[in-house]
C-alpha cells in the first residue's frame, strides 16, 4: 500500500469518526449542563477530520508536521 493510499484511507477514517461523533452528540437529553460538554465534544471531535485535511495541503514534510503536531 502506497503513501496516497494510507492518506486517503486516514480521510476516510477521520470523517466517519467526524460522523460518529455529530450522531453521538444528538443523543443525549439536551438540559444545560449536557449542552455545555456535548459542544465541547462536538467541536474537538469534529476538528481532528478538519485538522487533518489541512496538514494533507502542507507545502513541505516540515510544513506537514508542524500542522499535524498541534
């Protein structure tokens, strides 16, 4: 399996994570304190797909890992 091939199947895999994490968020009973924690947990679940996606258009390795990194 090529480099392309991991990259693309890691994509995929960070959107269905993505996916999974907006279904679980839907879930639970929306009262106050609920609504708090599941939108801290809908937004740092969702920004590891967005994260990733954006270290893919790095211009360099070095680039790349200084986005991956943080």
């Amino acid at each position: 399996m090529n480099t392309l091939n991991r990259a693309k199947q890691l994509q995929a895999r960070t959107k269905r994570f993505a996916v999974r994490i907006i279904k679980a968020f839907a879930r639970p009973p929306k009262d106050e304190a609920t609504r708090i924690v599941g939108r801290q947990f809908l937004r740092s679940g969702t920004s590891l797909a967005a994260n990733y996606r954006a270290s893919c258009r790095a211009r360099s390795t070095a680039d790349f890992i200084s986005k991956i990194a943080f």
